[in-house]
C-alpha cells in the first residue's frame, strides 16, 4: 500500500514538472461572450441606467477580474460589425470590478446620461490570465442592450418647437412638431377661437376633408399631469388650388386677346398666373389675377399666341398649368383713336405721400362718334413738365381713377385712351403731384402754360360749370403785324369737351389761374413769333431785351396792360387771372411800382346774379414789389358797403381784387353807382362801378 502511494505521488510529480513531455500545467481560454446584457432606466433624476447579466466562465473555470463596459447612440448594424462599432465606442468605456463567480448575476448603474437620448451598449469580460472575451452576443441583433434615461416630471412641459404646416392636398394639411420631454401629449387648437382640434400622444397630425386654397390656423401646446405649455405662435397654412380648366378664348382683336377659364372649386379670391408662349412650348408669367378672364393687350397683328393658366394657393405654391388655348390676331383694320381723357382732377393726401389722379369716362371717338371698343387707359408720368413721359401702367386700366406713391415728389401725369386696336388717344392735360394739385395745359411751344390750381380748377370738371360737360384749354396761335412793338400773340380758350366749341361765359372763381407765354429770344434780343432753337429771320429780331416786355389782354372791348412777371429761366411772361381769351406780348416798359390802369378795372358794369358769367368786378394792379394792398366799395355817399378779400398772393405774379357784389351782411348791393378805393404802397387808386339789376 506505502509502495503504491509513493510510486503514484512521484508520477504526479513528474507530470506536473515534465512539459516537456507535452503535459501542460495550465491552458489560457479567452472567457465565454456575455449572452443576457439589458439595459434599463432606474427611477432617479440623474439620467441613471441599470446594467445586468451573469459573470460568464471559460473552459478552463478561471474566474472573471473585471469587465469593459462600452455604449453609443446608435447600435451596431449587424453582428459582423460588432467590434466596428466596439472601436467606435472606445471613448465611453467604463471599467467594472470585481467580478462575481461564474453564473452569478451582475448589476451596474451608470450615471448622467443626456435626458431624451437612447443609448446602446456592449460588454466584455476579462479573467484572471487578462483573457478577454468576444463582445457580447447581443450586440448587432434588434436585442442590442438599450435604454432612454429616465426623465422625472417636476413641471408642466415647455412650448413645443417646430411646429409647422405642410399642404399635402387640395383637401389635407399635416401638422408636425418636435417630441419634447416631459410632455405626455399635446394639444392642436383652432386659431384664434381656440378651439380644440385635436389631443394626441403623437408628433404628427392631418386635418383632412378640407376645401381647396383655403387657410387653417392653428396653436399648439404640449402638457402632462401638472399642466400645459404656453401655445405656439399661430401657424396658417393653405390647402393646395386646383388646377384650373376649360381655359377659353372669348375675344380676339387686332391687339387684344380675352382668355376665360373656370375655378374649379377654387376659393373666391384664389389667384392665377396666365402665362403666354409664340411657340407652345416656352411659357412666360403674363399676369397674376384673382379673377376667372384677363385681357391681354399691346399685342401685334397677325400673330399666334399660347396661353395656359395656373391657381396660386395663398402660400404661393402653384398648381400644374391648365390645358393650353392659341389664338391668331386678326390683321389691324382700325385706325380712329379715341378721345382725349377729361375732367382730370388730382389728389394729394395730408401727408404727401400718395397721389390719386381722378378722370371721366371717354365716350367719343377722336372725330366724335360714339366709341365702342374702348380698352382703357394708360397713365404716363413725367419728373419735369416738358420731359419725357414714361408710361407707369403694365395694362390699361379699366377705372378711372389711378393712386400713384410719392413721397413727397413733384410728378406730371397724364391719361391716354386705348382701344382695342391699339389706338391711343391725345394726352390729357396734365395733373401734377404738387400741394396745389394743378391741372396745366401745355402748349404746342412746349413752353406756353395754363396753371389752375386746385383751388379752381374744378370748373373743368363737368358736374362743376353750367354746361355739364368738362372742358379743356387749347392755344391757337394768331397772326401779328410787321414792324410793330407786339412780338407774339395768341387765343387761350376753354372749349367743350363734346363738341370742341369755346365758351366765353366762363370764369375761374377766383383770379389763381397762372397763364405763362412764351417769348421768342435770339442772342439776348427778343424776336417775332413763336420760340425757337433756330434763330429768327433777321427782320423778326428787335432791339430789345426781355426786360422790356409787358402783357397785354383783351378785355372784350380793349387791350389793357396787365405788366407781367418776366421768368427768364423758363422763357415765359407770368400773370394770374381768373379769364382766358387773348394775350399779347408787346414791347413796352414795365410798371416800376403800384399801378392800376383805368382799363384794368373790368367789367365797369357787373350782373352779380350767380349765373356764372360777369358776376363779379375784378382790379388788375401791376405789383413788381409785391406790395400789400387793401380795397373797399363805398356808396355815392361814402358809406362803406364792402370790404375786398385779401388777394390770393403768389410772389411776382401780379395781384388781383375781386367784389362779388355782395355788402357787408352778405346781400347783394342794390343797383347803381359804386366807388372803389384801392391802397397800398402808399398810393390810392379810385374810380367806380355800376351794379346792374
């Protein structure tokens, strides 16, 4: 027995110190790969999540020293790339120890994870030999450990953030938004009732069942079991247009084509984009329009046109375009122009800065036949007087009214009428965007002018003159004798707008009408005739300058000398006055001081009976120093029965005084003889009237 045990221990011996009889002592096996690691929130505000599994073995049961704990926000695409992604992760390897005996179950918080964020994790263990083992077999597969920190309720939920709209349809809009933490479910309201639309757990909603082109506004707020966020700022998005149909041409002219088209469940006031080609494939945008027909005009004779039309919802998302439609302008055959535009009548407001220009219907042809293929009117606009216009409007207009922006500036405007041939009209006299809002006749000279003020200027406009009908100014140049001191003379009238008459028994209420002539200069020498860039024939240039003119006008029985205000930078002589008819410029001194000449009183005997015509006495003073003057009407007996308005003072620009014939409670004066007493400059100036019944 002693034998047998001595000979078995010295095997054993031997063995275990003999490798090199191929007897190993202790044989190095990585460990097994963790099969169970799970992941899970723990109840703390700290971002905390639970690890578990069991402490694995190897084949040769060496115990397990510590393990290597590694995570990300994103898991493994597939077994294969297991330790891709293992590497990826190497910056938030965690070191876990010591290590529990094979089978037994494992457990480890870690901490501060971001809140909202889902994390994905992978382990591996390491022995006792610094043997370490494959990742764990989950990483790759759907089980991959994963978790969210877990997120604890201590308030209601912020606004929710990125709240928007999108217009999927013509019937459907889909709302979508952030998830935020801490919110349970949030809130779609209708806006601005506040309606409640819908309550959800979701990040998307669709409203559907809705009309086409039209808005939805809505709020959102989010909320949990202590309450709702503040809502979001009110988001409106449109519903998509439908594409409109039965596109149609209704009218076609030598310039003009007429296309209609059918909304198609559109809402009222949807716009659409009419685009035009010359080919059938190339489109251009013609116009955007919220009606169902448009006009297109200023086209050429003879020419094929295309056009197709788009709905444009109330985002601006356009629809597919419509079926196309062609036409061919027929060649032109019209050639009569309408009449002129008038009546025109301006308007600035208090604070300068929009002009609205106001004008009556043309109704006539040029030659005066009825019209009856008006198309509109163009508005020209002008920075100076005698520049050039450019027209302002894409189309012609089918109102008789325009509002322009001016901001304080100084514009020309005058209107054109079109017809539908492409013929336009004479210009209109011209309204200017100043304070005083004039209408101003220009005159075929280019410098000759007719100012009238608002202030008058209404008696143009029919409701506003006896005749009912609106009137416009024209100058004709007439005839002056050779070798005399009248260097030009001419007719200013106002004529009737339906049948071109002049009318004579037409006054400007009050004398702010500034008519300016132009003189003729040659070298610094006035000269015969109409002004000119050329230079005169010799025996037309006089020895004067410009400094000795004077204006002369015809009262219906003389020529009165009326002075003037020379403006030389315009080459024109100025005054104010409340009549037209004709004018004179003669070679003749200007007043030095305060005159008033015996002819410049006019009419000597006045009707004040309110038709309109010789209603009123009117004193012509000569004023070169601007003088303040002051007027009365006594009776025979030197009582005073009146006092004359202060003049309507324009700096240079001669002065009147007007009686209307009424005394001093408003009454017209009783028939007879009247005296008249004029001051100023130190001077008195008398003589009389007759008041006729």
């Amino acid at each position: 027995m002693l034998f047998g045990w001595l000979i078995a221990t010295a095997f054993s011996s031997f063995a275990s110190q003999s490798a090199g009889f191929g007897v190993t002592a202790h044989i190095k096996n990585p460990p097994n790969a963790i099969t169970d690691l799970s992941a899970a929130a723990v109840g703390s505000a700290n971002g905390d999540i639970q690890l578990a599994w069991k402490a694995p073995s190897n084949s040769n049961h060496v115990r397990m020293d510590h393990y290597l704990i590694r995570f990300a926000t994103y898991p493994a695409a597939n077994v294969a790339s297991a330790e891709t992604w293992w590497n990826e992760a190497a910056a938030t390897q965690q070191t876990f120890s010591p290590a529990q005996a094979p089978g037994v179950q494992e457990f480890l918080i870690l901490s501060n994870f971001s809140l909202g964020i889902h994390f994905y994790f992978g382990i591996k263990s390491v022995d006792q030999d610094d043997m370490v083992s494959p990742i764990d077999s989950r990483v790759g597969l759907p089980t991959q450990a994963q978790s969210d920190p877990l997120y604890i309720i201590t308030q209601p939920p912020v606004t929710p953030t990125n709240f928007v709209g999108l217009a999927l349809s013509t019937n459907s809009i889909r709302w979508t938004w952030d998830n935020l933490l801490g919110a349970s479910f949030y809130i779609l309201n209708a806006y601005p009732s506040g309606t409640l639309v819908i309550q959800t757990t979701n990040t998307a909603i669709m409203e559907s069942d809705l009309l086409p082109n039209t808005p939805l506004s809505r709020t959102l707020k989010s909320g949990n079991a202590l309450g709702l966020s503040n809502p979001t700022a009110a988001e409106t998005v449109y519903t998509l247009a439908n594409p409109p149909i039965n596109l149609s041409v209704a009218n076609v002219s030598f310039t003009t084509i007429t296309v209609t088209w059918n909304a198609a469940g559109n809402a009222s006031g949807t716009q659409y984009r009419l685009e035009r080609s010359f080919d059938g494939t190339s489109y251009v945008p013609r116009t955007v329009v919220d009606a169902l027909t448009y006009v297109d005009g200023g086209l050429t004779e003879l020419t094929t046109y295309y056009y197709r039309v788009r709905a444009v919802n109330g985002d601006g998302i356009l629809t597919i375009p419509s079926s196309a439609v062609v036409a061919v302008t027929p060649k032109k055959v019209d050639f009569m122009a309408p009449d002129e535009p008038m009546g025109l009548k301006g308007i600035l407001d208090p604070t300068g800065k929009a002009f609205t220009l106001l004008w009556e219907p043309v109704t006539r042809n040029d030659d005066g036949t009825t019209i009856n293929d008006l198309a509109g009117y163009n508005i020209y606009r002008r920075t100076t007087l005698t520049g050039t216009g450019n027209k302002i409007t894409l189309e012609p207009l089918t109102v008789t009214a325009f509002a322009d922006q001016v901001d304080g500036r100084t514009y020309y405007y005058n209107v054109r009428a079109i017809d539908s041939s492409g013929n336009e009209s004479k210009e209109s006299l011209f309204a200017d965007s100043s304070r005083q809002a004039n209408i101003i006749f220009l005159g075929a000279d280019n410098l000759t002018t007719v100012t009238v003020p608002q202030s008058v200027n209404d008696v143009l406009r029919s409701m506003h003159n006896k005749y009912g009908v609106p009137l416009l100014i024209t100058m004709t140049e007439k005839p002056i004798p050779s070798e005399t001191n009248i260097l030009r003379s001419i007719n200013l009238s106002l004529i009737r707008g339906d049948n071109k008459t002049a009318v004579k028994d037409v006054a400007f209420s009050l004398p702010d009408t500034i008519v300016a002539v132009a003189y003729n200069v040659v070298n610094g020498q006035l000269a015969r005739g109409v002004p000119t860039a050329q230079s005169a024939d010799a025996s037309a240039v006089t020895a004067a300058s410009p400094k000795d003119l004077s204006f002369y006008w015809f009262n219906g029985v003389t020529w009165v000398k009326i002075g003037g205000t020379l403006d030389e930078p315009t080459q024109t002589l100025k005054t104010k006055t409340s009549f037209l008819g004709d004018y004179q410029l003669r070679i003749a001194p200007l007043a030095t001081s305060l005159t008033l000449s015996e002819g410049n009183v006019y009419p000597r005997v006045f009707t004040p009976n309110g038709d309109g015509f010789n209603d009123r006495v009117y004193f012509v003073l000569e004023n070169p120093g601007n003088a303040q003057v002051s007027g009365e009407i006594l009776d025979l007996e030197g009582r005073l029965v009146a006092n004359l308005p202060p003049p309507s003072t324009q700096s240079g620009v001669g002065t009147t005084l007007i009686w209307n014939g009424l005394d001093l409670n408003g009454a017209v004066a009783p028939g007879g003889v009247y005296l008249y007493r004029i001051k100023g400059e130190g001077k008195t100036f008398t003589g009389t009237v007759a008041v006729a019944r």
